[in-house]
C-alpha cells in the first residue's frame, strides 16, 4: 500500500507553524496593530542581485570530505523507519555545546505506554544523551531523560547550557547533563523560540482560561485582557494556546496573548515582525517595537505567505514561494537592504533552517523528492530519496558545504553548527559526520552586536 505523506490537505509550505498575526498585549510594550491599508510605500526587498540557484539533486558525495567522523551505533543509536516520515517527530538532537564537543541526543526504541486523555501528553519516550569530545568522540557524560511527546525537545544556548521541555516544564542543563529546574507552566508547553541573543524567550503553552494559578508557575494573562487577532479574524471565546515572550534570565512575563494555532513569532532583542499583505503577490515586512510603534523594514515577493526567521540581530532570512510552488530564500537586513537571494529546487521539500550561534552561517535541509509536489500530485514514501544539507554563508548567500542526512529526518535536529561557524555536524551514513570549514565572510551580526539595538521607530 502506498503510504501518501502529502496531499490536497497540505499547504505547499507546511511547517511547524500556522502563519498567523498575532497582537500580543498585557504590556507596556505592545504597540497599535498595523494594517495594510495604511502603511506607505516600503522599498522592494525582492529586487537587487540576481538569484542564485540552490542544488536540485542529492550529491553522490559531500561537497568536501568530513574532517572526522563518529560512529553511533556503539552509542546505541538506531535509525528510525521510514514509518515516522510525514510525523515531524523530534526522534534526535545534535548540537555544539562548544567548539570541541557535542551533545547527541536521540530516542532510545521500545514499547511506546500509552496513556489516556490529552494526546499531547499521551506518549512517553526515553531519551539518551550523551556528550562526545571532538574529535575522538569519547563519552564525556551520560544521561537517560523521559519526554511525553514526540515535538522538539531540546534547545541550545551560547554559554553550553541547554533548555529540556518535557509538558509544562522546562529545565537547564549543561554538559554534565544535570537537570535543574527552570519554568513551570499552567498546561502542557508546545514549543519554544529564542532571539538570537537569547535575552527573551518566545513560549506556546496550552493553558484553560480561567484556571487558578498555582505558586511557582509562569502567570497566566487574564481573559479579559486577551486580545487577539489571527490572520485577520478576532476569535471568539478564550483560545486554549498562550503565547508568551519571557526574559530568559529572570523569566519576567513581557507580553501574551490567546491564539487558536500555534504561530511563529520571530524576534530579535528590539521586538517581532510581522507580514503585511501589500498588493498581489508583494508582502510588507513590520518590525514592531517591544518600546511602542512600529517600522516598515521592506517589501518582499511571495507567491505564498512568507514566514521570517532572524539569522542575527540585524539580518533576516525571508522564506517565501515562486508561482511554481518552489521556495526562495531572501536575506534582507533591518535597515531595508536586500543582502541576497537563493532559489530552491521545485523537488525541495519540508525545509527546515539551522542558524548558527554567531550568525554568520545557516544549514538548510530539505527532503529531496522525485517530483514537484503539489494538490495534484501528492508525496508517497517511495518519492523520497533523502535529505539535502546546505550550508551558506549569511554575509552573501553563497555556498560553504552540500551533502546529505540519512537517515531522512523531517522533524530536524540532525546538523548544528558550532558556535563560532567553523564546524558543521551532520547525522548521516552510520556516524556523526564533522566538517571544518573556513571562516566565514563578516556579516550583519559584525557590524552591531546584539545588545546595542537600531530602535528607530517609525510614526
């Protein structure tokens, strides 16, 4: 039986989130909602150097040899089968928690207990960790963890800390892989983001309205003050998903508010953008202020609606559709400059962005397909041949390093860049596959560090 991954119910770009606006309240920050019936004419982000195109193929080999390698299977790790495709399981986690060692996390296979109730806490996993000195991959640490869900459960931090989510807790580690308690909340927390600073915390819990709030907990918004608009359309009632942005360091709440899908909400330490549609297939960029008012960063090209991350303080990766459906990657930065533009292949599919901690590099990872997907011709298991890696330089968008992932992973966590940009880790072939690459050209993340923001606001 053919197993169908992707059909007429899928978006072209799915993802991890719904595009959403959301008008987050509560605070001194949140600003006037804008609209794009009154914005002025913003400079077109989608037009400067000529697009570059991306790789349509899996390479035969890597773009250079790997500089060491890691098996796995002594550390325990099998590859998943090909079951979990199309899920967007969080099955591993690979990341530098400095220049010369790693964590590899990843879920050790048994009987999976099923509990009953809420399906997102009914699932209970083991994972193991541990930490590998580079390059001999020695075990340093060890650690068994329980998480109750299949989502991301683990980030990285730039000091060689990490966060571990597991319902509605969320702890800190380091490379001794000891635990400490960090935030609980009122209901099962769904996801996180972070600035790439790290100074605030973007958090999506499920929470009920009107519950009592327990000592120890992050607060609740109130429900009344819980206004709300997504993609245009107040809900009615009180939404079960609580959007937060937190100070990591103190976890003080900023702003909240109630939303019916879980969005992606991109923010860098001067506050969150937001797609405006302008005419046609043109999109206004927003830069809402966490200080009040807001500020038109550009005008970008989009077939679809284009979802936003930022690679550094000052610069952010647009990615957005052509009329065939293929994606395009726009690097723009918050003054309005258009740094570049690369083109993916129409058989590039699910891609998933890894930014490096200093900004100066990102992976892109792509599952790569036999075809152009769409409503009409959706995605089978056989379709898949594997999983694209690339790896650009964020100062101009070109290449520093193709190859591939196996096994194929769309739930990501399988490459990471270390922290000053020179080591890429990828998962494939059996082992823990590291590059060494040169340095990187400067780009925005040089030219202003990230405590020192550009808060020009506009009107």
């Amino acid at each position: 039986m053919v197993r169908r991954l992707f059909g007429a119910g899928w978006g072209l770009r799915a993802g991890r989130f719904l595009a959403a606006a959301v008008v987050l309240c509560g605070s001194p920050w949140a600003g006037a909602q804008s609209g794009a019936a009154n914005v002025p004419d913003a400079p077109d982000a989608s037009r400067g150097a000529r697009p570059r195109a991306l790789p349509d193929r899996l390479p035969d080999k890597p773009s250079q040899p790997p500089a060491f390698t890691i098996p796995v299977e002594p550390l325990g790790f099998s590859a998943p089968g090909p079951i979990y495709l199309g899920q967007r399981a969080s099955i591993v986690s690979l990341d530098f928690l400095d220049e010369n060692r790693l964590l590899f996390t990843f879920r050790v296979p048994g009987l999976i207990r099923r509990a009953g109730g809420d399906s997102d806490t009914g699932e209970e996993r083991q994972i193991r960790a541990v930490v590998l000195t580079l390059p001999a991959g020695t075990v340093e640490a060890e650690a068994l963890w329980t998480v109750h869900d299949r989502a991301r459960y683990l980030w990285m931090l730039k000091d060689g800390h990490f966060l571990l989510r597991d319902r509605e807790n969320l702890q800190v580690g380091d490379a001794t892989l000891e635990l400490k308690p960090f935030l609980r909340f009122p209901g099962p927390l769904l996801w996180l983001e972070m600035d790439p600073a790290q100074q605030f915390l973007v958090t999506a819990s499920r929470e009920k309205a009107g519950a009592a709030e327990k000592p120890g907990e992050v607060p609740s918004p109130p429900t009344a003050a819980a206004s709300i608009s997504v993609d245009g359309q107040k809900a009615d009632g009180a939404p079960p998903l609580v959007v937060r942005i937190l100070r990591r360091d103190s976890g003080q709440v900023m702003l909240f508010s109630r939303v019916r899908t879980t969005v992606h909400l991109p923010i860098n330490s001067d506050g969150y953008l937001e797609s405006i549609r302008a005419r046609g297939a043109a999109w206004l960029v927003n830069l809402k202020y966490f200080s009040g008012g807001s500020r038109i960063l550009g005008q970008v090209e989009s077939a679809c609606s284009p979802a936003f991350d930022f690679i550094s303080q000052r610069e952010l990766l647009m990615t957005g559709c052509l009329p065939s459906g293929a994606d395009k990657l726009v690097a723009l930065t918050t003054d309005g400059r258009r740094l570049w533009e690369d083109r993916a292949a129409e058989t590039s599919v699910w891609p998933l962005v890894v930014m490096s901690p200093d900004g100066e590099r990102l992976a892109r990872e792509a599952l790569a397909v036999t075809h152009p997907v769409n409503a009409y011709s959706p995605l089978a298991q056989e379709d898949i041949k594997g999983q694209l890696v690339e790896v650009l330089d964020a100062a101009d968008g070109k290449m520093a390093l193709v190859t591939s992932a196996s096994p194929p992973l769309d739930g990501g966590g399988n490459v990471s860049i270390s922290p000053a940009g020179r080591r890429v880790a990828v998962l494939s072939a059996g082992a823990i596959q590291v590059f060494e690459l040169p340095m990187a050209p400067p780009g925005q993340s040089a030219l202003q560090p990230a405590n020192q923001p550009t808060n020009q606001q506009a009107r």
